[in-house]
C-alpha cells in the first residue's frame, strides 16, 4: 500500500506536534528553537558542595544568599521570577511508586499553607535527575498573583523541592526559563569542570 506525499506530511506533522505536547516540551521545543526560551543562552552552574548543577541563564538572572533548607535561590534582575533549591533529608530513597503519593501529600501541605491557592495539578515529569512530580498551581503572592511550579525529585536520601515562582504579567516570558531550569536540575552534580 502506498501512501501519498501529503499524507505522509500529515504523520510527520502529527509525530512533531506529539513531541511537542508531551512531558519534555519545554525542553523539545528549546531544543527546537521554536516557543518559550530558545533564544535565551544558558551557563551551568554547580553548587559548591556538589549536591547539584543547573543551567541558569547566562544573562538578567542572580545568584541570591540563600540559608537554612534552601540551598540556592535564583531570580532574575527584575525579581519577577526566581528558582528556589530547597534540600530536605529522608529517612530512606523514594521509591518510583512513591512519587505521586509524595506529590499528593505535597499538594495538601500547600493547600494548608496557602489558603487561597488555586488551580492546582500534578504530574511526573522528568529531569536530570530522574523522575519527580511537578506540581503547578496559582496564588497571590506580595507583588499580586503569581505562577508557581514545585518540581518534587528524590534523589538517594534527600528530597529536591525546586519552587519556581513567576509574577502573572512576566509568565509568558519567564515561565519557559523557569521550566527549563527545572528540567535541566541533576543531583548530584557531576566532576567540576576542568581548566585547560
């Protein structure tokens, strides 16, 4: 059976648009080129501990003093959108199964903590890391409303809570980079890089 020319435009323009749908899409389309943080130039940055590496972007984006569970906070010139690594010890390594029951646990605590959040979902989503659960909600925040992004990984016998939080008037822009940052994440972070 043959199939013609545009039919076969058709499957391949399908196949794309899957990619793009699926758990990787703001890496895909990074990849890409096409939507969210294509044109933005990224540099690694390894924590000095070793505990983890990230890319962050290569220009508007800090470096901020971070203390006690937060291990790193990052946030853009601005201060519309920042990147919080949050470490928290476990007694034992999450297994695959526990994720999203995590996940769950996790959404209730925020509801808690946050009474008038809203529009929350989860989901597994993977990064360097591995795969974790990447909770999305709303809220109010000091400045007005605000996007948050929670990515959830457990990684040996400690819990990696990465919190990217974006104002609603920057989300379009910043959002994408928050979303890559995330899914760039891996602990531990990998030799430190040599010096020729």
């Amino acid at each position: 059976m043959r199939y013609s020319p545009t039919r076969w435009v058709m499957v391949i323009a399908l196949a794309a648009a899957g990619v793009l749908a699926g758990a990787n899409a703001a890496h895909a389309q990074k990849k890409l080129g096409i939507f969210g943080s294509g044109d933005i130039k990224y540099s690694s940055y390894r924590d000095t501990a070793g505990r983890f590496e990230i890319e962050q972007p290569s220009k508007d984006w800090n470096l901020m003093p971070a203390g006690g569970s937060l291990i790193a906070v990052f946030a853009h010139k601005d201060l519309t959108a920042t990147l919080n690594v949050d470490l928290s010890p476990l007694t034992e390594a999450l297994s695959e199964s526990e994720i999203m029951i995590n996940a769950k646990i996790e959404v209730e605590t925020l509801k808690e903590q946050n009474p008038n959040a809203k529009d929350f979902t989860s989901e597994l989503f993977d990064s360097r890391a591995g795969k974790g659960a990447l909770i999305k909600y709303s809220r109010v925040g000091s400045k007005g409303a605000e996007k948050v992004m929670r990515y959830l990984v457990g990684v040996e016998r400690n819990l990696y809570r990465l919190d990217g939080i974006v104002q609603i008037a920057a989300a379009a822009k910043l959002e994408p980079v928050l979303m890559h940052m995330i899914q760039s994440f891996k602990a531990p972070a990998g030799p430190p890089a040599t010096k020729n």
